[in-house]
C-alpha cells in the first residue's frame, strides 16, 4: 500500500496512457475485438444525431406517388367507371406491371395539371405493351421527365436500362436516365450517403479518373431538369447527406390520380400538383424496394431519392472528424483525464467535472451537426476520457480504501473502534457534533490495585507485556459491549457508553454494566493464568455512574481530544476510589445500578459524599449477572445484610449489631459487613449525633 501511494502519479500516468493508447490503436485495427468497438459504436451515435438532430426541411413541392397495396389490388370499381376510364381498364387487364400506356397517361394528366417534374424509380427494362406510347409521352415531356437505370452490382456492375423502344442507346447518357443505385454501409448495410456521379472504374472497384465516362443518379437528373445542376456535387464520393424527417414524403396512392372521386377530393382537379415535382415509384413492401437507413428500417427507393434532391438543394451534406483531428482529440481526452485526476485530488469534484465535460462534449458534438454538419468524433473520445477517468478514480478509490483502513487499525490502537468508525465514515456529522453537546450517557472508570507498589520491583518489559496484556482483554471486552474508549490514564481506563452512538440511557446503562462484569471475568482469568506462570496477580477497581455530562472536543488548537466532562464524570472516578475503602472489586452509582437492576443482583454498599459533591449518593456493587450462576444461599443471606444496613441508617444500631453478626457467621471474611457490624458497635456505645444520617463524607480524591 505505501508502494502505491508512493508512486501515485506513476499509476495514474499509465493508467490514463494505457487506455487512451487502446482507444487509440483502435482506429487501425477496426476489426479487432473490444478495442474497436468505441469506433464501431460512434456510427451507432452518428445515427443517434440523425434521427434526433437538425432535419433537412422537407420541400413542401415535392410529392410522391406510391405504387402501393391499394394500387396493386384497386378498390371495389364499378363496371361504368372501368368503363370510362382508360387507366382503369389497362390496370384491371393484368396485374403489375401494367401497360406502359398507363405511364403515359400519367405523365398527360400530370402536366396538363401543371406539374414542374416526374421522376419515376422504376426500370422499364423489358419489352411491354405500350412502350411505343410511352415512348412518344417521354419524347413529348423530354424536358420534363427521367427514369431509372440500375447498375447488377452482383453481375459485374451491368447496366440495367430502358429498352430500346422507349430510350435509344445508350441510355445512361440521355439526360432523361439516371442510375437508381445507393451504396450501403459495408458494416452494417445501411444508407447513409448518396453518390450523385459515377465512373466506370468506381464500378469496378477502381479509383474514378476525371476523363472517363461520367453517369449521373436520378436525382442528379432530376435537379438538372428543374434548373438545379449547381447544386449537385461535381466529385464521384458518397455524401452523407441529412436526412429529412422520417414521415416527410408520405405516399399518396398513384390511382387516387385516375379516379375522378380523388383527383376532385384530395387534388383539387389537378391544382395540386401545379409547380411540384412529383416521384413515381414502388411503396408496397411486395415490391421490395426499400432500403435501410438511420431514420428508418423500411425507407422506400423513391423516398430516399427526394431525401438526395431535398440534400442537394439545401446543401445539407455531413462531413466526418478528418482523422488526424479524431485521433487528436482521443489523445487530447486522455490528458484531460489525467490533468483531473491528478490535481483536483477529490473524487467526487473529479467525477463531477467528468460528467460536465462528457456533457458538454455531447452538447458541442449536437451543436456542430445542427449547425455545421460536422460529426464530431464522440464515441471514441468520451471513450478514452470515461475509461482514464473512471479507473484512475477508481484506483484513487481503493488507495483511498486501504488508507483509510490503515489509518483504522492504526488510530483503533489507541483510540475507540466505535469513534474510530464515526469519525472515517461521517467526519462533518461527528466533528459539528462534538462543538459540545449535553448528553446522558454511563461512563465506567477501572484502575489497578497496588500496581504503583508491584511498578517498583518489576522487571520493567515483563511489567509493561503484563500490563499491555491485561488493557488489550480490557478494552476487549469494552468494545465487544459497545462502548467508546475515552482514554488511558497510565494504567487506567476510562470509557463511556453514548456519547458516540447512544442506544438510549438504559441500554448503555446495561452495555456498560455487562462490561463491567466482563472485565471481572477476564481478570479473573488473567490472574489464573499469571500465576500459573508465577506471576504476580493484579486487582482491580470499577466505578460506574451514569448521568448528563458535556461531550466535546476539548484541547489546544494543535491536538483536541473527543471526551466528556461534568460532575457524573467526576463521580465515576470517584466510585473507583472508594473500590479500596469498601473492600470490593466494582461500586456504581443509583442511577446506572437503577436503570441495570433487571440485569444484575445488586448489593448496597454505602450512602457517600464524595470531595466537590454536596448531595450524598447510594452507591452499589455487583453480586452477579442474573443470567450466570450465583452462589444461591449468598443470596438468601444477602437479605440479612440488606436488612442490617437499614436498620443501621435508622440509628437502630443493636438491632443491625445482631444482623450483620448473622450474616458474618456465614461468611466471616466479608469486609463491608465487618465495617458495619463495627461502626454499629462503636454507635452502640457512643450514639452519633442527631445529625448523623448514615452519610460517609470522603473530603480526598
């Protein structure tokens, strides 16, 4: 651990290194896995702007005609409007495709209702009938019309044209033909870029020359027809154009064009096509002529050929990170990683700082595809600043970790595991806590008996494992039962139960008491255990009082130290001086004895007042726990003492002589009934004056 923060920058540096170098090789081997998924996925975010950026505004004169279901199948018609419709009867005759005099009739009622352009998205490739009338509406409105060419892609590019009949070779140079063709995405075989002009070489997979054969798109011819030629790019790349909103060119069933009904209802007699440019083609799904794009898995041909005129004319073209660009700012995200990492030094201003920036980044990346049509390069960038970002945190995190449990287990050696945590885990909470604070809390105070005496002749490193042997199964115990470790005072203890985290005042009462008992216990073991390596044994003394004290932060400005004061503290000290005059091991005032006496047989030891009190307090010692097992008949002449000592604080001295000799015929060596059945006799003979009240008044610490 002191290896890693030692070298923290080090660490830092490559890990920020290290993952910016990924991201970076990424770009050059796009097919390897996991390093180059940050630039696969920026085509996924690409898309994302698509469908939720800027839009190409749809040209309210463009229409399109769909040869839909309704189309294909024509609704219910009657025998007199078949009969009075030539269109009609030609589209009853046979299914799709229909005769060609039905495009030539199209092309009639369009123009003679003033539209400006029809393009049609189909191949009349084979013969068919109706091709020589056809041919004469396509010589009629030369100016005014362009059909489709398609290049077989899987037959060696072959060009795919109108007949001879309707169009004279070669096709793809009469101005009405334009190729339908769009070029998918290798990867993930979706439309995102149009290409206006074609060579024979781009068909053969070859670099375009500027001398060879030029062969225009559709909408390429479309845009010339209409007097828009400048507007379509003059180079043989794809352009990644901006699509227009996914529902801009809705198709309008072609029949409604025929039917008396619609061409009143829906186009005002014709009116409504007056100045549009209307595209002809395919929106039934059996027709199979819809490509995927960002906008849309099902975008129909002629759709997406408006989309390339709607691109064209509004030059609305997107253009890519040039790559060097790309890859400097991978680098340059990198960096800024590494500068937030290694001077904010705080991990929740580093992280926020980079959730700003990705948000920020995200918001430019927005900003410059509206405005600009750039597509800044994100994926990879946010890549390379999420990655150094996020795991130089996260080893900032488990550094932070192993600090903080170092710092743990070193504080725990001299400072409370409870106050310890409270500290580490809510340091704000605690310190504004301990500005100084009224609180009921118990506090416990041990010392050992005579050990100044057995300091003086001890070999001192035996003394000092003996003594370091004795706290560690104290303040053992003193954790075990949830209390704080206040301080040692030589070979003293001082600890307090709910001034950290309080379970309420009898609960702590209880806590502490339990560890009383338990220190007892591990002494008694202890004890055993030097003397069976013959070793002086050690006493102890307890004193318990529970009550309101002040807890605080009390010290200079160099070193505070987290304790509490007030007269209960002072009274718990006490107690555990009084332990040598009464002759036993634990004394505890009436307020924690009351709030523990469900836990514990309890023996009344004396009514004091101790130096700098003025009101005297009963104060107790502790037979045993009521769950462990007690000596039984000690209990049963308990009741004796009990009654003795009454009688004792009610002057009534010859009767508590004849009980307290009762009890001492059981058990001759207790002290505290020695001390009674003396003072009695003394009281016997020279009675105390009447304002005597059983009070023993210690004036020295």
């Amino acid at each position: 651990m002191h290896w890693l923060g030692r070298h923290r920058f080090l660490i830092l540096t490559f890990i920020c290194v290290f993952w910016t170098a990924l991201i970076f090789v990424g770009h050059f081997l796009p097919d390897a896995p996991f390093i180059s998924a940050p630039w696969r996925g920026e085509q996924s975010f690409e898309d994302l702007l698509r469908r939720e950026g800027r839009k190409t505004p749809t040209p309210h004169d463009f229409v399109f005609l769909g040869i839909d279901q309704s189309t294909l199948q024509l609704p219910p018609l009657t025998a007199n409007e078949i009969a009075n419709n030539r269109a009609f009867q030609l589209m009853t005759e046979h299914p799709f495709p229909w005769s060609r005099e039905v495009w030539a009739l199209l092309l009639d009622r369009l123009f003679s209702a003033g539209a400006r352009l029809v393009i049609f998205d189909l191949i009349f490739s084979p013969p068919n009938d109706g091709d020589l009338v056809f041919h004469a509406a396509l010589d009629r409105y030369q100016n005014k019309v362009v059909i489709g060419a398609n290049f077989d892609m899987e037959n060696a590019a072959q060009a795919v044209t109108p007949n001879d009949t309707l169009i004279p070779p070669p096709q793809l140079l009469d101005n009405r033909v334009g190729f339908v063709n769009f070029w998918p995405d290798e990867i993930d075989g979706k439309i995102r870029a149009v290409s206006y002009r074609v060579t024979d070489r781009q068909l053969a997979g070859l670099p375009p020359h500027p001398s060879e054969q030029t062969y225009e798109s559709l909408s390429a011819r479309a845009l010339t027809k209409i007097g828009q030629g400048n507007a379509v790019p003059h180079d043989f790349h794809g352009h990644m154009i901006r699509f227009t909103a996914p529902d801009g060119f809705e198709p309008r069933p072609l029949y409604e064009v025929f039917d008396p009904k619609f061409w009143h209802a829906n186009y005002a007699d014709g009116a409504f096509f007056k100045g549009k440019i209307v595209m002809v083609g395919p929106s039934a799904q059996v027709l199979h002529d819809f490509f995927d794009t960002p906008m849309s898995p099902t975008t129909f041909g002629p759709a997406l050929h408006l989309q390339a005129m709607a691109a064209a004319l509004g030059h609305e073209f997107l253009q890519p990170t040039p790559a060097t660009a790309g890859l400097a700012l991978v680098v340059g995200a990198g960096a800024m990683a590494w500068l937030l990492i290694v001077f904010l030094r705080r991990p929740l201003l580093c992280l926020g700082a980079l959730v700003a920036i990705t948000g920020g980044y995200l918001g430019a990346a927005r900003l410059f595809y509206d405005k600009n049509g750039l597509l800044l390069l994100t994926v990879p960038v946010l890549s390379a600043l999420l990655l150094s970002g996020l795991f130089s945190l996260g080893f900032e995190y488990v550094l932070e970790r192993l600090e903080k449990l170092r710092t743990r287990r070193t504080l725990e050696r001299y400072v409370s595991k409870n106050l310890v945590k409270e500290v580490l885990e809510n340091p704000h909470s605690y310190y504004s806590s301990l500005r100084g604070v009224r609180v009921p809390v118990t506090i416990l105070f041990s010392d050992l008996v005579g050990f100044t005496t057995l300091s003086e002749k001890a070999d001192p490193e035996a003394l000092v494992a003996q003594l370091n042997e004795y706290l560690t199964r104290m303040t053992s115990v003193v954790f075990s039962n949830g209390g704080t470790l206040d301080k040692f005072i030589g070979d003293a203890i001082m600890a307090v139960w709910g001034n950290v985290r309080s379970f309420g005042m009898a609960q702590d009462a209880k806590n502490c008491v339990r560890a009383a008992l338990g220190m007892r216990r591990e002494l008694r073991q202890l004890n055993q255990k030097w003397r069976e390596q013959r070793r002086m044994g050690l006493g102890m003394g307890i004193g318990i009082n529970q009550g309101e004290v002040i807890v605080g932060n009390i010290g200079s400005h160099e070193r505070m130290d987290p304790t509490v004061i007030g007269d209960a503290v002072n009274l718990a000290s006490r107690l555990e001086g009084l332990t040598r005059i009464y002759g036993v091991d634990i004394l505890v005032g009436a307020s924690a004895a009351e709030l523990a006496r469900d836990e514990v047989h309890l023996r009344s030891v004396a009514r004091v007042q101790v130096k700098g009190k003025i009101k005297p307090v009963d104060v107790f010692t502790f037979v045993g726990a009521r769950n462990e097992e007690v000596d039984q008949e000690f209990l049963k002449w308990l009741d004796t003492y009990e009654e003795g000592l009454e009688k004792f604080r009610t002057r009534d001295f010859i009767q508590a002589k004849i009980l307290f000799s009762r009890f001492l015929e059981f058990y001759p060596d207790d002290l505290l009934a020695k001390i009674y059945l003396d003072r009695a006799l003394e009281y016997e003979q020279v009675p105390p004056d009447e304002a005597w009240d059983a009070v023993e008044v210690f004036d020295k610490k």
